[in-house]
C-alpha cells in the first residue's frame, strides 16, 4: 500500500503539489495552507481572517483523512507581519479555539518576507496522526 493523497471534496485541484499526504502508518502530512478557499479565492485581506481560513483549510484536510483537531501534533506557521502577529494575539487565541478547540500541538513560528501568492499574510502546515 503506497501513501494516499488526500484532496477535500469540492476544493479546485492543487497544482504541482498535494494538500495533504496520508502514509500507511497513519501520518498525515498537510501541504502548507493560505487564507484562501476552496476555490483558491482570496475573501479576506486581513490578517485574523486569512488565519482562520488556513486553520479551516487545514481541518478540511484532516477530516477528508479521517481525522479531528485532537489528532494534529504539529504546527508550522509562516508569518509576513510579527508585528501583526504579536498586536493581535487575543483575536488569533479566540480565533484558534474556534477552530482547533483546546488542542495544543508542537508549533514553530517564523517570520518570511514574503509568500507564493502575493495576496498570502500568512501560510501554516500542519502534521497529524490518524490511528483510528
């Protein structure tokens, strides 16, 4: 059995890449997720907007897999604006429990200069593990 490439119904396809990738051990891997959706349109330009877009995106991926919140182990996000980010941190915190619930993962922040697609303020990728 080779690993399966996970794609949420209805999302426009990826191109070059995949959203999500499950291995047979159960590992998910999700392809680094922007604030837009899953027809690859932009309906915020604000940053708490786009942030909870990409966190929505990426339990979309989990849940085509099998999986929930509970079983997200790792966080990496990729920042344009760490003054953005840090002004406001209680909408991200109301905005995170809104999506992942009290689920806490292994999280890594870093601040880039820019993404892919212009429009991006932020980009996250996440690993879970789906033993179900």
């Amino acid at each position: 059995m080779s690993n399966t490439i996970i794609q949420p119904e209805g999302w426009a396809p990826a191109k070059g890449y995949s959203n999500g990738v499950l291995t047979k051990d159960g590992t998910l891997y999700v392809g680094g997720q922007i604030g837009w959706t899953a027809e690859q349109r932009f309906e915020s330009h604000d940053f708490i907007g786009q942030m909870e877009q990409a966190l929505s995106n990426i339990m979309d991926v989990v849940t085509a897999a099998g999986g929930g919140a509970e079983h997200i182990t790792r966080l990496t996000w990729y920042v344009t604006d760490k003054a953005e980010y840090l002004a406001r941190q209680s909408e991200i915190g109301a905005v995170y429990r809104k999506i992942l619930g009290r689920n806490f993962p292994a999280m890594t922040m870093v601040v880039v200069a820019g993404l892919v697609e212009d429009e991006a303020l932020l980009e996250i990728e996440a690993t879970a593990v789906i033993t179900n």
